[in-house]
C-alpha cells in the first residue's frame, strides 16, 4: 500500500491563500479567546498580585461574552483552516538538509500540538456552554492548561511559517495554483466568503446568550429562563438545599474573629438597604442583568467590627461543589455594590435564585456569585 503524496490530494481551493485569510481570523479569535479565559481564570483563582476590574460594572459580562463567541466562531474558522492545509500533512520530509529538517520537524511537531489543543479546546468549550461533561477530568483547570498548549504552538507555528503567511496575504487568491477548478465549482474567493458568512451566522445563532437584542434570532440560546428574565444554571434541588434555604430557622452567620451576628431574613430586611442593576455572567458564555435589593456587605461587616480592606469567605448552604465557599477581596468587599441580595427585580428571590439571600457583586463570574448564603467570615 502506497503512501498518499501531497499531490494526491491537491484541490484549487487547498492553497495558502485560502489557508492565510481563514487563519489570520482563526489566530484573532484564538487570541481573544485566550486573553478573555486568562482574566476569567484570574478572577476565579486570583493571584496575589491580582486586583479585579470592579467598573464598568458589565466588564465581566462583555469579557466573557467575548470569550464564548470568539470560541464559538473558532468552529468554521478551524474546519475550513484544516481542510486548506489538509494536504500538507502528506509533504515529504528534506531528508537531505539538515537545517530545512530541523524546521520540517519543528513545524510538523508545532502543528501536532495546535492542531489536537484547538480540537480539544473548541470541543470542550462548546460541551462547557451546554454543561454536558461527558469526562472525568476537571474542565477548568485542564482547559486553561491545554490553552497554554494550544497559543504556544500557535506561536511557533506562525514564527515558522511567518514568510509564507506574508507572501500568501498579499497575493491574489483568484490566481492559479494546485490542482484544476471545476466547471461551475467554488472559487477561492468564494469559499473565504462563505467560510466569513458561515462563521457570522455560527456567531449570531448563540450570541443571544450574551447579547440580549439578538435573543430573537439566536436559535442556540438554551438556558432555563424562568419569569424573572435571569437565566438558571443550578437549581436548589440539583445542590440539595430545598430544605435548609426554607427553613424557619435559617440565620447568616457574620463572623469576624470572636465576634459573630446571626441575622434572620427580618433581621436583614431591617437593615439599611441597597438597590443596584446589575449583571450576572456565567463562564458558560451567558448574561443578563438584574435589579438587586439587598444589604451591603461592607453594612454587614461593620456590625462585627470588621476593618475596611478585609478578605472575607462566603459559604453556601449546599453541602459540596467546588464553588460551595468564595472570596472576596478587599476592593470587592469595600464595594458599595457588593450586596447580599434579597430581591430580585422588585421580588423576594427565588428558592433557584438564592433564597434567602446571596451575593451579587460587580464584575465577578456567576459561579463567584454564591447562592443561598449560610456564613460571611472574615479572614485573619
């Protein structure tokens, strides 16, 4: 059995024309998607360095949302990309030049990594947004570790084919190259085109999850939205608190050291009370905004004594989960729109919503904006 040449499979629309145009937009959207997953990871595991964009209050929504669509529009992108350079895994090797070697293997190791860490990261991007986990490994962390993967063999990548990419950008895509155009078939222009369209079409068709004027064409858009406009991700049944978030008993424990507030719903209702708009984000590329009705936290500190500038742990009531506790850090803490929610858009919250209250704070990820709330305690 022959081994197939590149000749084999030679194709006009296979050329580095169409190769150059769809990847200059393929690197954009990796880029963006990357640079957005970096502060999305800060946020949700913040160096100590770090400090959060805490204004505009929509940063996160926008940074995320970018994120999720720039990930999206990586699907067409990458498919038309591998299909253009499809017959280049067929090339034989300068066995003969040791420098052209060198680079051939350098090459062919870098397309091996970006190739299978931009497969691996669309596809589990993509299961990510509908939260289907069909694997045992933690998405967050290996997603973030294979993003490394995946931008620093882009890097070489472009570092070594730099001159082509350059030659293929300023030539004419309509001129001749390998293999015959058939009668009436598609033209390179014509394949960018489509390749363009069908990627602004992927794009509009699930941007309505973070783009709330487009959620009426956007066909993909599938979170549960109950009455009060803001989408659900975990219910109150799926983390095992119906009981205990209805519970007559339920009180918020504020610690700080030996001192420690117990405040029922009546208690906090009591207090001197906020109203802010603001959004919610998931990681999962969704959005929307809210009225919050709530308490400050830093309202809430201060009846423990607790000094400005505190790093403070908050804890769900659910029993486990990896974002069961949070923190806040101390420009989050200070906040005066860092709440602890007790309405919603003119409503008491709703058991799914985080009932009896929650926090709600700028800037933060959904999964930072901890439900149905049973301890604030100050760090020492």
């Amino acid at each position: 059995m022959r081994v197939p040449d590149e000749s084999d499979v030679r194709s006009h629309l296979r050329s580095p024309e169409v190769a150059a145009r769809v990847g200059l937009w393929l690197g954009i959207c990796f880029a963006v998607a990357f640079l957005t997953g970096l502060y999305s990871h800060a946020l949700q595991d913040p160096p100590s360095w770090f400090v959060p964009l805490r204004r505009p209050v929509w940063s996160y929504r926008v940074s995320q949302g970018l994120h999720y669509l720039a990930g999206t529009a990586c699907v067409p992108l990458l498919l038309v990309k591998l299909y253009a350079v499809y017959p280049k895994l067929f090339a034989r090797p300068p066995w003969l030049d040791r420098a052209a070697l060198l680079r051939h293997g350098l090459e062919r190791a870098s397309i091996a990594l970006l190739v299978a860490s931009s497969l691996f990261q669309v596809a589990t991007g993509l299961a990510n947004s509908t939260q289907w986990y069909p694997w045992a490994f933690s998405f967050r962390s290996t997603h973030y570790a294979v993003a490394w993967v995946a931008i620093g063999s882009l890097l070489v990548h472009v570092a070594v084919k730099l001159p082509t990419i350059r030659a293929a950008l300023r030539a004419d895509p309509a001129a001749s190259g390998p293999g015959p155009r058939a009668e009436g078939g598609l033209s390179r222009r014509a394949l960018i085109r489509t390749t363009y369209l069908a990627t602004g079409l992927v794009v509009v068709s699930v941007a309505g999850s973070a783009v709330p004027w487009l959620r009426r064409v956007s066909v993909f858009e599938n979170h549960f939205v109950p009455s009060g406009g803001i989408p659900i991700n975990k219910t109150a049944r799926r983390a095992g608190v119906t009981v205990l978030s209805t519970d007559p008993g339920w009180r918020l424990e504020v610690v700080h050291g030996q001192r420690t507030a117990s405040l029922s719903r009546e208690d906090l209702r009591a207090l001197p009370r906020q109203v802010a708009r603001l959004p919610i984000a998931c990681v999962e590329g969704w959005s929307a905004s809210g009225e919050w009705d709530g308490v400050r936290v830093r309202d809430l500190l201060a009846l423990v004594g607790a000094p400005r500038g505190s790093v403070v742990t908050v804890t769900s009531l659910q029993p486990d989960g990896p974002f069961r506790t949070s923190t806040l850090l101390p420009a989050e803490s200070d906040d005066p729109l860092t709440l602890v929610a007790l309405g919603l858009d003119g409503d008491d919250l709703s058991i799914d919503h985080g009932f009896p209250c929650r926090l709600i704070a700028p800037g933060r990820p959904g999964v930072l904006q901890t439900k149905w709330l049973a301890r604030i305690e100050v760090e020492s």
